[in-house]
C-alpha cells in the first residue's frame, strides 16, 4: 500500500480541529493530549472512510466513528509515522481558519500511547478533523 501512505502522507494539508467535548485547538496548535500522544504512538493506523457513509451501515460492517471502514493498514515504521504526523501538524499550523460545512469524511488515523488513544475523523472537503480522546496517558 506505499500509494495509500503517500496520500496520507499529504493529509494534513489545510486541517483545523473540531473537538467534540473540552478540548479546543486555539491559536493554530493541537491540543495537548493530542500532541503527546501523536509524538511516539504505539500502534498507529490509518482509516479510508466511506464518503457519507454514516447511519447507512450494516450489522456486520466495521465503522470508525460511526463511518463505514473501507480499508485500513497499520503504520509501524516510525520515520512514515513522523512524517504524516509532520504533515498533519504543519497543516494545522498554516491553516488559514476558513473551512466549509459539510463534514463528509474520507479518512481517519487512530493512534495509541500507553492507555490513551487519539481517532482523528479527517474531512478534507471542509477542513475539519473531529477529534477523539480516549483514555487517560500513563506517566
């Protein structure tokens, strides 16, 4: 799949978070926990979602969120893993604030540290990521 990475791999480009919940992006930065945990996952994948594909699942389809999986692959080399979170930090810090309403989304990154998992749910359309905290971060 090294054509899918390389689409991953621009991912980033022109993100602004929507955090369901406390958490806020502000100021062009990713949330903390966000941040912590993106900077040495320990399982890191990568979600291609159905476009619109909500409410219209299955029973024995896999969702993300409540969006229909159309494939997946786990990232375990760690240089790919820096190089898409490069990529989607430098898209949320040039972002200009602007984004669209729709909110269909195509991809999705979850990624674990310790007992903390981050799912990013990515809608390039809009330029919306929505973001879920999961657990708390071992120290």
């Amino acid at each position: 799949m090294p054509g899918h990475l390389t689409r991953f791999g621009l991912l980033a480009v022109g993100l602004v978070l929507f955090v369901p919940g406390c958490l806020t992006m502000g100021e062009n930065k990713l949330p903390q926990p966000v941040a912590d945990t993106l900077d040495a996952p320990d399982e890191f994948i990568l979600y291609s979602l159905e476009p619109g594909g909500i409410g219209k699942n299955k029973d024995d389809e896999k969702t993300f969120h409540g969006h229909t999986i159309l494939g997946q692959t786990e990232v375990r080399d760690a240089a790919t893993q820096k190089k898409l979170v490069a990529a989607f930090r430098r898209g949320v810090r040039d972002h200009d604030g602007s984004v669209a309403a729709c909110f269909i989304p195509h991809h999705g990154i979850s990624v674990r540290r310790a007992k903390r998992c981050i799912d990013l749910v990515v809608c390039f359309k809009c330029a919306q990521a929505k973001v879920y905290v999961i657990g708390e971060q071992r120290e």
